[in-house]
C-alpha cells in the first residue's frame, strides 16, 4: 500500500489543483493510479460523452479501461524500497545516492527493478489517456484545461524524475541532502507523483506559458532584454530565483536557450552574424538562413507538453556532451538549475 500523501492546493493561472491520496484499490468509479481530482474529471466526462456521443463515449472508456488494467499492473509490484536491489543499500545512506544513479542508465536496462520501469510506462499511457479527452473537449474548455494540466503534471513527473538524478550526481550536495532526495525520488517511482515537482509546477508552467506568449526578438539577440520582459509575467519565486541568479553565466546562458529556443552555440553563431551584418531584426523563421540548417530543439509550445519534454530531454542532452567534452556553454538546463535551487532553498529553510 503506498503511503497516504498530505492534500495539496496549488492555485495558479485560474485554475485549482486539488491533489489528495494516490487510490491503490480502485472502486467500480475509481481507476487505479490516479487522484482524486483525476478520477472525478473521467467519470463526468464519460457521464456526458455517455448522453452525447456514443462512439466517442466507448473510445474513452476502452483507453481508460487499457489504463486500468495497467495500473493495477504497475501498482501490484512491491515497493522498490523492498526490491532485491536495494535490500540492505536502503539503510546505507552512504550508497543509496549513488545506487540509485545506475536506474537512469541504459545500458543498466535490465538491471532496473520492474517498478520503476513499469511506472514510467504508466506516466506516459497516463499521458495518452488525457490527450485523447482533450482533442475531445473543444466543447467543454473548462475540462479540457484541467485535462491538459494533468497531461503537464505527468510530464513534469518525468522531467522531475531526470531532475533528481542531476542533482545525485551533484558533489555540491551533501551527503545527507542526497539521502533525502534519493528517498523522494523512490516514493516518486512507488507513487507516479511527486509532491515537489507538484509544488514547483505553477513556476514552470508561468515561465513556458509566458514564453509562448511572448516570442523572442531575433534583433540583437540580448537575452537581458527578453529577460526583463518575459518576467513581467512571472510568479514572485521565479523573479526571485531570476535575481538571486543574475550573475551566474550557465544559468543565464541556460534561460537564453530556453528563451529562444536554439543551443547556446547557435545562439553565438546567430549573434556573431547579426554583428557583422547590417540587418537588425530578423524573425525566427528566418534563424535557418543564419544557422545554414535548421535548429537542432524542437520547437516547445504550451499546446503540445510533449514538445515540452522533447525540448528538455535535448537540452539536456546537449548539457551532458558539453560537460563531457569540457566545452563552452551551459551544463545544466533551466528546469535543473531551478529545482536544485528550490531545493537549496528548502534545506535552508527546513
């Protein structure tokens, strides 16, 4: 049985998360593996799609049935704390971080307990359950935005997990403040929740919804410039983390790539030529002429949270290769820079 989880209220954007306890027992109008809040948008949207549209009403039914049984799969499995794997690592604090850190490699694939596998699998049906209900509630947008905050929450969920091994392999966090995240990142795998990434969700998602609200000017390509202005739209702790951070080069280079979307050394070949040119402005459908190829991000847009995920896992990505190689340009993410910084925050306060 997982461990009851504390309710969480998180209001940001208009609209109201309520997040209670995780449902391992299901009922015949619960589905297992997800809250509260989750169950009760898929029992009134099939209640109305029931009495409006017959066809689409069994193909929401179907997809949630698919995501019950596996479910009740994924929750089925033991904890990972009392997997093979971990008996006798879990009481050493020492090891435990760096135990961990083999469950983010590939090649350690099959050396992964069945959990943890089993739930990102369920993360991302989760994700293509509450998809297909928002392409079906044009009608009903009061729905259709709860529908696309859970689809952000379980992409925050994977994000947050890839987040958390970053900061096991930081030698900037104690020892003991490793132990404590290495067990928040089990409950995340035991649970398909994570109470901080919840927390910190209205953050992220003030910053990409002001992003895609504001595009950037390809004039100068100044990032101080886009900064001032995309954070008029920001929460009080992103302004905070924005100033506190204002002298640290990796994470202003790391909001630039965020901001406009290419890698740090697209960004310096854009400036570069924009320099030597007379041109002042240029549009962003116009970067390929300057770059002689396409960008190498996805493009992210608040539509679609798998962009989003998309654009993260390639930023990151290209942050390993240049820690990697000792090159110029930022290491770490945005959303990396920001959760281990909320996380200092947090071991400070308590």
């Amino acid at each position: 049985m997982l461990q009851k989880q504390p309710n969480i209220i998180v209001e940001k954007l208009g609209f109201i998360w309520y997040i209670n306890s995780m449902k391992i027992i299901g009922t015949e109008n619960t589905l297992i593996g997800l809250t509260d809040t989750e169950n009760q948008l898929v029992n009134e949207v099939e209640s109305w799609l029931e009495k409006n549209n017959s066809d689409e009403h069994e193909m929401v039914r179907d997809i949630f049935n698919n995501l019950q049984a596996l479910g009740k799969a994924v929750f089925s499995y033991p904890s990972v704390r009392n997997t093979q794997f971990l008996k006798g690592i879990i009481r050493d604090k020492e090891n435990l971080a760096d135990s961990l850190l083999a469950f983010s490699k590939y090649n350690n694939l099959l050396h992964i307990p069945t959990k943890v596998v089993a739930m990102r699998g369920f993360l991302v049906a989760k994700h293509h359950a509450f998809s297909l209900l928002c392409k079906l509630l044009d009608e009903k947008k009061e729905w259709q935005t709860k529908a696309r905050q859970i689809i952000f929450s379980a992409v925050c969920t994977l994000i947050t997990e890839a987040v958390y091994f970053s900061c096991l392999e930081d030698a900037g966090f104690s020892h003991n403040t490793k132990a404590s995240l290495a067990d928040d990142l089990i409950s995340l795998w035991d649970s398909g929740i994570d109470l901080r990434g919840i927390r910190h969700l209205s953050a992220l998602s003030s910053l990409w919804s002001a992003r895609d609200a504001a595009h950037p000017c390809f004039g100068t390509m100044d990032g101080n410039a886009e900064l001032l202005r995309i954070t008029m739209d920001l929460d009080e702790d992103w302004r905070r983390f924005l100033v506190e951070e204002a002298g640290n080069d990796e994470t202003i280079w790391a909001l630039e790539e965020f901001i406009f979307g290419l890698s740090w050394e697209e960004i310096q070949k854009v400036r570069s030529k924009l320099k030597n040119s007379s041109v002042t402005a240029i549009k962003y459908d116009q970067i390929p002429e300057y770059l002689d190829s396409k960008p190498v991000y996805s493009v992210a847009t608040e539509r679609d949270p798998r962009a989003f995920y998309d654009f993260f896992i390639e930023r990151r990505e290209a942050c390993i290769l240049r820690k990697k190689a000792n090159a110029e340009g930022p290491c770490l993410t945005l959303e990396e820079i920001y959760l281990k910084y909320r996380i200092i925050i947090e071991s400070i306060n308590g």
